[in-house]
C-alpha cells in the first residue's frame, strides 16, 4: 500500500479538498477577518486587565465572550494566558477554550464548503 501525503484540508468522499485552490479570495478575506477578531479580542483582554489594575473603567465581559465568538476564541484565551487575566472565573475558563474548539468547527466547515 503506498501512501501519499498531500497538503489537502481534508478527504471529502475519498477526493481531497484543496479550499486555498478554489474560492482563493474569499478565503483570504475570511482569514483575514479571522486575524484580526483575534488580535481585537486580545488587545480587549490586555486593555480590560489594565483597565482593573488602575480601577478604571472596565470592558463588559459580554463584549469579551461576543468577540471571542465572532472568530477570536484564539485571541480570548490566549488573552487570558498571556495577561493572566480572567483565569479564576468559570465561565472564561470553561467558556474560552469551548469557543476556540467551535471556532475550529466553523472554520473546517466553511473551509469545506466555500
């Protein structure tokens, strides 16, 4: 049995799916948008944590877990690593890593059928 690697996404029906071939400027767009709802929701996370060290005032946590769901889960829970921010708080650590992982699933499936 020979085995071939390819730089497929994935197998759909036994045929290789090559997204970055087909559809290629729609899927730059989608990755850039994708980069930067992370970058924003982990400078949302940075500015929220120095917002608490001065007692200012502070981002809701609503707009943080909105923002992780429209693309930057990434962002989110690299926020809260990076800045050690958030991490006693149930729902950010519970919450964070479930949005990454349903980030993950939309972004397969959009791949996949864009």
């Amino acid at each position: 049995m020979i085995v071939e690697f390819t730089n497929a996404l994935v197998l759909k029906d036994g045929v290789a799916v090559y997204p970055w071939k087909r559809g290629v400027p729609n899927l730059t767009y989608f990755l850039v948008y994708l980069l930067l709802m992370n970058i924003a929701t982990f400078i949302e996370m940075g500015h929220d944590k120095g917002q608490a060290k001065k007692g200012g005032r502070r981002v809701p946590e609503k707009r943080l877990f909105i923002l992780a769901a429209l693309g930057g889960g990434i962002g989110g829970w690299l926020g809260m690593r990076v800045w050690r921010h958030k991490t006693k708080h149930t729902s950010f650590v519970i919450g964070m890593p479930l949005l990454v992982a349903l980030n993950s699933l939309c972004v397969i499936m959009i791949a996949i059928y864009m």
